[in-house]
C-alpha cells in the first residue's frame, strides 16, 4: 500500500473523535430505530431509516475517507451495483459489461435492464483495450475480474469512454479502495461488495456506491431511497468493525498469497497458475502501474474436475464456500456455477491463517 492509502486507513481508526463528547462511547453505537423525534420537519437531522440512520453515518464516514469520495451503504454488493446502473442507464441507450465478470450483474442487466429498452453489449475484459463505445452510456469495468483476474486498463478505457459522453462505473470489490482506486484513474462511479474484505469476517453482506459527481450521487441515494433497498444497522456495525482491520488483513492476505502463489508456480499438480503478482503472469505490468498490491486471489486450474474437487475437500484449511475476502482461506471450483473457466479452475481466496500452517495444508492437499 502506498502513503497515503495508509494514511487514510489510519484517519479511518480515528474518525468519530471529532464527534465525541464527555463520556460518549469509543465503539460506534449500533441505532435500531425507525423513526427520529421530529417536532419539526425543516429543523435537519435524521428523520425516517429509510432516509438515514446515525449507524451508516459511521460506516459511510469510513467508506468517504478510503474512497476520497461520497460514499453510500447498500445491503449487498448487487443492491450497490444496481443502484448505480438504474441512476445511470436510459432506455434506449446501450451499456458495456464484461462477459467475464461477475454473473449476477450480467444476469441483472438481461432481466432488468434488456426489457426496458437498454441494449446491453459484452465484452471480455481482454477486449475492452480496443474496443468501441459509441454510442454508450455506461461503460461498466470490472478489474481484476472475479474469477479469472483479467485487467482493464482503468485510466485507459475511462478516458475514452468519458470522451464519448459515457459514464464509467467500476466494480472494485476484488481490489478494495485500499489496493485499486477507480476514482483517481477516472471512474464516475465505484461500486463494490463489502461482503468481502472490508467486512471480512463471513458474516454480513453489505455493499457501497462513491463518486465525486453530486449530481449523479444525488440519483444514487434517491434509488436507494425509493426502492427501499437500505442497510440494516446492525449490519452497518459488522462492517464499521470489519472495516477498522481491514489493513491489517489485507496486508497479511496479500502477503501470504504472494508466498502461495510463488510456491505454486511450476507445481506438477497444477495446469495452470494465475496470481497477478507473479511477473510471469499476462497482466502483471498493468497490475503493477493499477494497483497497490497484487490481492489475495490466486487461480489454480487442475487437470479436471475430479483433481481440482479433490483438493478442496482434502485441504483443512480450505472453506469449501462460494464468496471470498475473509479471514479464512476458501476455494471454490468455479465451474459449477457455469462460469466461463476450465472445468478444473478454483478460486482460492487466500486468509490470515500464520503462512507455514496453511502453506503446509495445501502442499499436503496437492500430493497424489
Ligand atoms: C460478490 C460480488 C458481488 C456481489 O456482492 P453481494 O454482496 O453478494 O451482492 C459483486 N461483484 C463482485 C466482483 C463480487 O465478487
């Protein structure tokens, strides 16, 4: 991480003092209520959940300083990402997705957005360096792709489509504000999964939207508003406390991903290997210039299904789950859910587990 990403993780610690008077609680306090007292409604101040609520004051002040932008909680990451296409897509106009990015928001722009007269195209990431986006008016990034981990050129594809009139959104979830900055590379809008690292412990989905455009942002908090798709407060109190760790846990899931993946390379169990961090790896110039660490995701394809399923069930220190980010290493073999990879691919999320026990697990896991 660079200076000034640490120093907003540690301005992040810090950032109810200011608000703390004589004898009030260190700990954001978690506020369950629906209603506010209201003699008056011009006087300001909460209101109605709905609308606000002083839990997600204390996230969103978090989430506001790693982003260095506005930032507004959402119940998921797919609420966070739909939210910022409904306030940017017009009927009639065309968005650019990935077609090898997340699936639930291709499967969200099919359903939703297809029927109301949005022409949605998809483009491998690889593509996105040399294509066209005439006439688009979302250009969507997702870097590095979840799961394969192919990059975008954020600055590059960004500046050519705002020149075009488009608006950029980038999925940041992979990365987190703390390793990748779409915003200072040109993106309009940053959604992400919270569900992830920043929350981190397996516990709670949450999501986020941030970006420097006020009125764009306005649309945001208005979908949120309106469709009634807010956070819990007791969730938004699971991601304050998660987000306070975050540093630290990605400084050691990257750390020990890194380890893994070198110790990976070559292994005879193992087609294939994919860790950007690696300079053999097809992206690691672009990963090196984009980012500020090289993640915690490793791609490890076996030579089949049965081999790569196999591993994750020999492995005790594999969670054998469908999400990734959290302390616990996990894997998964993509395939089974129809992703685009070779039938013996696993996402291996890497955790904080001390590196020479885990490291241990897996090379026992990858012996015939
Ligand atoms: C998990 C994920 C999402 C969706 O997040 P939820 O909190 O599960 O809704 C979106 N984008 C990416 C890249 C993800 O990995």
């Amino acid at each position: 991480m660079r200076d000034e990403d640490l120093q907003r993780a540690a301005m992040m610690l810090h950032h109810r003092k200011k608000y703390l008077a004589q004898g009030g609680p260190i700990a954001a306090p978690i506020v369950m209520s629906s209603a506010y007292h209201l003699p008056q409604v011009q006087a300001g101040g909460h209101f109605y959940t709905r609308a606000g609520n002083p839990t997600w004051d204390a996230v969103e002040a978090q989430l506001t300083l790693l982003e260095d932008a506005p930032a507004l909680a959402f119940p998921s990451g797919m609420a966070a990402i739909s939210a910022a296409l409904m306030a940017c897509v017009q009927g009639g106009g065309r968005v650019v997705l990935p077609s090898d990015g997340y699936y639930v928001t291709r499967v969200f722009a099919d359903n939703f957005l297809r029927p109301l007269g949005v022409s949605v195209t998809y483009l491998p990431a690889k593509d996105y360096a040399l294509a066209n986006f005439a006439g688009a008016g979302v250009v969507y990034i997702e870097t590095p792709t979840n799961p394969v981990l192919d990059m975008i050129d954020i600055p590059a594809v960004a500046a050519r489509a705002r020149a075009l009139g488009a608006k950029v959104i980038v999925d940041n979830t992979t990365m987190t504000p703390l390793l990748q900055r779409p915003l200072d590379l040109g993106a309009d809008l940053v959604v992400a999964a919270d569900t992830k690292a920043p929350a981190g412990h397996g516990d709670v989905l949450f999501g986020h939207v941030a970006g420097r455009d006020a009125a764009l942002m306005t649309r945001v908090s208005d979908w949120r508003r309106m469709s009634g798709a807010i956070p819990s407060p007791f969730d938004a109190w699971l991601v304050h406390r998660g987000l306070e760790t975050l540093e630290v846990r990605l400084t050691r899931m990257c750390a020990n991903a890194g380890a893994i993946a070198q110790r990976l390379q070559g292994h005879k169990a193992l087609v294939s290997l994919r860790y950007l961090g690696l300079p053999e790896d097809p992206d690691y110039a672009l990963a090196a210039r984009q980012m500020a660490g090289f993640g915690f995701l490793v791609g490890m394809t076996f030579a089949d299904e049965t081999a790569a399923e196999r591993f994750l069930s020999r492995c005790p220190m594999i969670q054998q789950a469908t999400s990734f980010g959290g302390v616990h290493t996990s894997g998964e073999r993509r395939a089974r859910w129809g992703d685009s990879v070779p039938l013996g691919f696993v996402r291996l999320s890497v955790g904080i587990e001390p590196l020479g026990p885990l490291w241990a697990a897996i090379a026992a896991a990858l012996i015939d």
